[in-house]
C-alpha cells in the first residue's frame, strides 16, 4: 500500500510540474498590448441615458424623461449635458404629441 500511495503521489507531482512548464510567461508572438481609451462620459449618466432610448423604442416616453433627467443631472462635460437636453426636449415633443 504505501509503494502505492508514493507512486500515485509521484505521479500526480509530474502531472503538476507538467501543467506549470506548460504555461507561458511571455505573451504570443504578433501579440501588442492594446491601450485603454477613456472616455469623460459619467457612467451612472451613460447608463441612464441608454435606459432612456430604450423606453423611447418602446413608447415608455415618461419613464424615458425620468431617465435622461437623472442623466443630464450625472453627466460631466459640457456636450454630455447638450446631447442629453436635445433628448429631453425631443422627448417632451413626443410626449406632447400623445396627448
């Protein structure tokens, strides 16, 4: 039993020894490290405002106003606010139209 114990253990030691020599620790050849792109968007007002052209395809315009309201109240940058408020007032055109 314990020859047995001891070759099993050998045996599993190999196996190991052979996963990590498998491993790499350079990156493939061809291979380039990609830049992170940063945009100055807020995220709570990006996710906000994507929720808003949702409801909007859907026809849920208050629920689309309520939604770009709290994205133009999040969003960062001057643009960022200028988009939303065209989408605000775009959106209060359709509401007025279904009533």
């Amino acid at each position: 039993m314990p020859k047995r114990t001891a070759l099993l253990l050998l045996s599993l030691l190999c196996l190991l020894a052979g996963s990590f020599l498998s491993c790499r620790t350079r990156p493939p050849r061809g291979w380039h490290e990609q830049e992170v792109v940063s945009i100055p968007y807020n995220e709570h007002s990006l996710v906000n405002y994507r929720l808003a052209k949702q409801y909007i395809a859907q026809g849920r315009y208050e629920l689309a106003r309520y939604r770009l309201q709290q994205a133009h109240n999040a969003a960062r940058t001057r643009p960022e606010q200028q988009m939303i408020q065209r989408e605000l007032e775009n959106c209060d055109r359709l509401i007025q139209a279904n009533r």
